[in-house]
C-alpha cells in the first residue's frame, strides 16, 4: 500500500484558488451592475429628449394651423434659455396649456421649461424658435432641445 503525502507547499492552494475565482466573478458582477445603471440613465434621458422634440414639434404645428395668430405664441421670449429667472406668461390658450404639458411631462420647474422666440426676418415669414428645457432628478445641470421652423403666413 502506497501512502501519499503532500508537500507542505502546496496546502491550502485549492481555498486560494477558490477566493481568486469569488474575487473576478464578484469583479465582473460590478461591472455589470454599473453597466445596468448607465444603461438606465441613458434610457430616462433619451425619453426626456424625446418628449422634448415632440413637445416643441407640436406647438409649431399648432402654430402652422393658427397662423394668423402666430405673434400669440411667443412665450418667455426675453433671457436665456433654461434660465432660473426667466419668467412669463401667455395670453393664447393653446400656449397655456401646452406649458401645462409640459410641466406634466418633464421633470424640474415650469418656468425654465420654455421658450418660445418670434421674429419676422423677411415680409411675410415668421421665424420661430421653440426651445424646452428639463432637469432630471440625477442631472446636476439642465439640458434643453431646440428646433428653428420657418413658417410663412
């Protein structure tokens, strides 16, 4: 009968072995997790730009359909855009309730969330500018969306 010994070197390797492996799965864990959450943020803002442009796009088509009113629509014309003292109001319903919207839609407070510029560059053609503004919960700073129509009258 052959009686075997092991070397005291080698002791204990299998539980050394067995921690190196806990030690790169726990490493590859985190680095999913981290993967998952900027995945997340990405998704939440891509929303928040999304109902953006879509928020702008539709009072420029209310715009297109109320063109003998266009002046109207001018909203927080004055200082810039996301800007923490810009303030205003409109007269037109369809402004109001479009800022109602908004307010419902995207994340911060309403009245960094607009603005709407009206300039007439040639006789006959209005130059609009829609800019919509947020800031999520996570966000340090606010982010906007502009579009630029040209809308003729």
């Amino acid at each position: 009968m052959k009686v075997t010994t092991l070397k005291k070197g080698q002791t204990g390797s299998s539980l050394l072995e067995a921690l190196v492996a806990i030690l790169i799965f726990s490493l590859g864990l985190v680095g999913l997790l981290r993967l998952q959450s900027a995945s997340i943020k990405n998704s939440i803002d891509a929303k928040y730009r999304s109902d953006a442009s879509y928020l702008a796009n539709q009072i420029i088509a209310q715009m297109w359909l109320d063109r003998t009113n266009i002046d109207n629509y001018a909203y927080n014309e004055t200082g810039a855009v996301c800007g923490l003292n810009v303030g205003g109001s409109s007269g037109n319903a369809n402004v109001t309730n479009w800022v109602t919207q908004l307010a419902s839609t995207l994340p911060g407070t309403v009245s960094t969330k607009a603005q709407i510029q009206i300039s007439t560059p040639v006789t006959s053609t209005k130059l609009v500018k829609v800019s919509v503004c947020w800031q999520g919960p996570q966000d340090a700073s606010a982010h906007n969306f502009s579009t630029t129509a040209q809308i003729n009258q």
